[in-house]
C-alpha cells in the first residue's frame, strides 16, 4: 500500500497559464476526490468520482477547472487561465468500498502559486 | 446541509497533561464523524472516525473522540500529550441520509504542546 500520490508537489505558474496535476489513488481505491485548501483554513470539496464516473461536484469547480478519472485508475486536475484566487494547495484522496465508513486516505498535496 | 465548528482556533497545552480539542456538527440524518491531523506543508492523516456503535472512539497516536448526540459534539482527547503532537487538527461530517460522498471540514484547531 504505497499511499495516495500527487505530482507535481509544488508548481508557480503565470497568471492565465494552464495547470495540470496528477493523483494516483491507493491501488484498488475505486473512489477518488479533490479537494482545495487555503491558507489558515480547511480543505474544501471539489470534486468525487467513483471509477472513472464523476458522481459529484461542488459549486467551486468553476468552467475553468475539469477533473478527468479516464480508466478509473490515476486522475487529472486541469485549471485554465489560471487566476491568483487559484493559489492553494490541491489535495487528492481515495478509498474503498468500506461498509465500516469509507475511510477516506490523503496525498500529500500539489501545492499550486499563481503569480 | 452538513456543517463543522471547531470554536477554538488554537489550544495550547504542557506536555503530559491531557488534550481536549472542541468539534461539534450539523446534519440533518446521521453523522458519519473523522478527525484528521495535519503537519506544516504535508497532507491530512486520518486519526480515527465514528460511524455507530460505541461513543468513545480510540485512535492512531494514543487519541480517542467522544461522539455525544445530544450535544452534537465530536471532541478530540488524549490523556497524556506530547510535544510531538503539535499540529493543524480538522473535524469533518459527512451525512448519511444525503447520499453525498463529500466530507465537510471545520476551519482546524491548532494544537500547541509545550515541554
């Protein structure tokens, strides 16, 4: 069980560029979710699918954000024209079918800085 | 709608003494309750969470939470703490009765232990 991974772990990008960071889940996760976090505050719900079906999305996840899950494996989180309210710390997560409560497990984060 | 309130925005605690750390709830069905901690610049570990059953919930590190359904109230302890467990603490609900896979988080408590 190698955890939750994210890449890149850190990206500065210029205002209006497009972003893109990749997760990888837990293996077997069938569930995958995004979510944003602040500075001094805490993450919030972006976006969660179950295998490669997107079952939800929060308001938050303006036209300029699409989260893709293709194979029901690795996930992408794209951000287009890029603005400095985008600057946060992009946080993947999976988990399993748990009848117990679905444990949901973090990655360490991508942090993202629009400049 | 689901919702958390940590109302402490920083506890501060002399080590070897006991930890409280204040988290209450809103949902409308029945709360599926976690605790996660976070250290500077990392992602969220998953501490312990409450599903049913038994209130008093024991954890990973030595910490236990009390679900109290009457109080609405999910708080955080630890008999003995170390200074080690300074850190960003986050409380989150996801209701059952929605049929919502999305965790609500609070805006954290920061623990501070003091040797």
């Amino acid at each position: 069980d190698t955890g939750v991974s994210q890449d890149p772990r850190h990206k500065i990008t210029k205002r209006g560029q497009n972003v893109t960071f990749r997760c990888d889940p837990i293996s077997e996760h069938n569930r995958l979710y995004w979510y944003r976090q602040t500075l001094g505050q805490g993450p919030e719900f972006l976006t969660y699918f179950q295998n490669e079906a997107q079952l939800e999305k929060s308001r938050l996840l303006s036209d300029r954000f699409s989260a893709e899950r293709p194979k029901g494996s690795f996930s992408t989180l794209e951000i287009q024209r890029t603005e400095q309210g985008d600057s946060a710390m992009y946080l993947c997560a999976s988990s399993s079918f748990d009848p117990s409560g679905n444990t949901i497990y973090f990655g360490e984060g991508s942090w993202l800085t629009v400049v | 709608a689901q919702s958390v309130a940590q109302p402490e925005d920083q506890v501060n605690v002399a080590e070897g003494n006991p930890l409280t750390v204040k988290c209450t709830y809103s949902v409308s069905g029945n709360p599926y309750l976690f605790w996660y901690v976070q250290y500077p610049n990392r992602g969220l570990q998953f501490l312990l969470k409450y599903i049913t059953g038994d209130n008093l919930v024991k954890g990973s590190y030595g910490f236990e939470a009390e679900f109290n359904k009457s109080q609405t109230s999910f708080h955080l302890k630890k008999p003995s703490a170390l200074v080690s467990d300074s850190a960003l603490y986050f409380c989150a609900v996801r209701d059952d009765g929605t049929g919502r896979r999305a965790l609500t988080f609070g805006s954290g408590t920061r623990l501070q232990v003091q040797p």
